[in-house]
C-alpha cells in the first residue's frame, strides 16, 4: 500500500475535530483490528515529533460488524488540543502500525487551520 496525497479540508482552531477514514487495499475494505494510527500536524516538516499536535487512534471493536473489520477509522483532537494551534497552513500525514508493528504512511498533505471567532464559552 503507498501513500495517497491529498489536503484536507479547513479545520478550526479551538473545535473539537473528527476525521472519518475507510481503509482500503485494491479497492477492498482493509480489516484494521489491531492497528494504532497516528495523526501528525506539523508547521515544517522537519520539526520534530510530536509537532502542533499529535494523536494517536485505534479503530472500534465495539460494534457487530465492527468498525474495524470494515475498515473504519476516527481520529478525533479534542479542543483542549486544538486551542493552541497559531492559524496557519500545517503539514500533515497519517501513520499506521499494524500487528506486528510495521509502520506504513497512508496520508501525507495540507490542512488550513483557520482563527476561530468565539475565544471563550460560559
């Protein structure tokens, strides 16, 4: 499997975020049970781990059929995560490590973090 590349769309600062995959190989759904993914924001790519932001996702067992055996994946940053972001383009790519701990990219490119305009609730 290689890498596919593609920008995602505008996310906001300060939101909680949730991004949808289904995993794919030869166009079959791809059995992620196991896996952990990461999803890393990076203003340069030469930054060091963890970068703006970092997190790490496993796929649910907790549904019949579960979301992992057909291929379904949700990264979520929470805003406490996001808050912190300056706005700005930023790198990013999606990383996973199946069972036996092999390490494959499967997303490299750009998302939009935007200002948000409400700064605080009460």
């Amino acid at each position: 499997m290689s890498y596919t590349q593609r920008d995602l769309s505008p996310l906001v600062r300060g939101d909680d975020w949730t991004l949808k995959l289904v995993l794919t190989s030869d166009s079959s759904v791809l059995d992620i049970t196991g896996y952990t993914f990461w999803f890393t924001l990076k203003s340069n790519v030469e930054d060091a781990d963890p970068g703006a932001l970092q997190v790490t996702a496993t796929p649910s067992t907790a549904t019949s059929p579960t979301e992992a055996s057909q291929g379904i994946l949700y990264i979520n940053a929470s805003k406490t995560l996001t808050d912190g972001l300056a706005p700005g383009t930023y790198n990013y790519d999606v990383q996973q490590i199946d069972g036996s701990n092999k390490v494959q990219t499967l997303l490299i490119g750009k998302v939009k973090v935007v200002k948000d305009i409400t700064r605080s609730i009460s």
